[in-house]
C-alpha cells in the first residue's frame, strides 16, 4: 500500500514538473501557441486513468524519467533558439538568410523533441493490456469528440 502511493506520488511529481516545463517553454510540443494545455501532457494523462498495476507504474516512471533528462538539453536549445530567432527578427536591418536559418534551427530542435515524445509514447503503450489499450483508444476519441465539438463552436460565426 505503502509503496503504491509512493510510485503514484512520483508520478503526479513528474507529470507537475512536465507541466511546469511546458508552461515555461509555451510551446512544448504539438498545438497552437496559447490553446491551453499541451496535448502530449494530455495524453500521458490518459495513461494515469488506466488503472496501472504496480510494474506498470514503475516502468512508466523510469521511461518517463529517462526521456526526460534526455529532453531537457533540447529544452533549453529550444529556448534559446527562440530568443535567437526573435533578436533576428526585430533587428534593423532586417537579415532574411539569417532569419531563416534560425527558424530552420528552431524547427529541427522542436522535430527532435517531437521524435524524443514520439518514442517515448510508443514505449508507454508497449506496457499496456490489450484490454488498457482498448480503454485509451475510446478516451481518446472521446477527448476527440469534445475537441472538435469545441473547435466548431469556436469557428461558428466566422467568415474568411
């Protein structure tokens, strides 16, 4: 009991320090800048409504762990990529080859993170049950369905 709250409250640490970094970088992944919460931390949260056993929890951590600290130097290249990027795009005169090589810079940073989450999603789902895969896959289509049921609402009225 004792060490199932302990790895529980590991993870709840590690998914608040994901967050933190999320919110710290805007732009930690996948979406629209300012939509709100970053859609990779959405599904790992999923993968916390799975009723995990014990190993599943444990394995979870380490891999969540091990991406982590591979993630974070590119965090912070990203970072300062973008500071990079944004000094280049304000300066007079404005330096269109310099400016695009920077935005080349920032987007193979972010591909590799998008790659490093990729590989680590794939090996969360790799410890789950047939009967927990099924689980995630209704959940998210139902977060689907709530997604673009709010996007259509969103959009109704507009006209381009």
């Amino acid at each position: 009991m004792n060490r199932k709250k302990t790895i529980a409250g590991a993870v709840a640490v590690l998914l608040v320090f994901m967050i933190a970094s999320a919110v710290e970088a805007r732009s930690f992944g996948f979406g629209w800048p300012g939509a709100g919460m970053n859609p990779a931390l959405g599904r790992l949260q999923l993968f916390m409504e799975l009723k995990l056993t014990e190993a599943q929890q444990t394995e979870m951590t380490n891999i969540i762990k091990r991406y982590r600290a591979a993630g974070e130097p590119l965090q912070s290249n990203v970072i300062d990529a973008r500071k990079n990027l944004r000094a280049i795009i304000q300066s007079d005169p404005f330096n269109e080859e310099a400016a695009r090589q920077a935005f080349r810079q920032v987007s193979a940073l972010r591909e590799d993170r998008f790659v490093l989450r990729a590989k680590m999603m794939g090996e969360l789902k790799a410890l789950l049950t047939p009967e927990q895969r099924e689980v995630l896959k209704e959940k998210k289509a139902q977060r689907l369905e709530k997604m673009e049921h709010r996007l259509g609402s969103l959009l109704e009225g507009r006209s381009y």
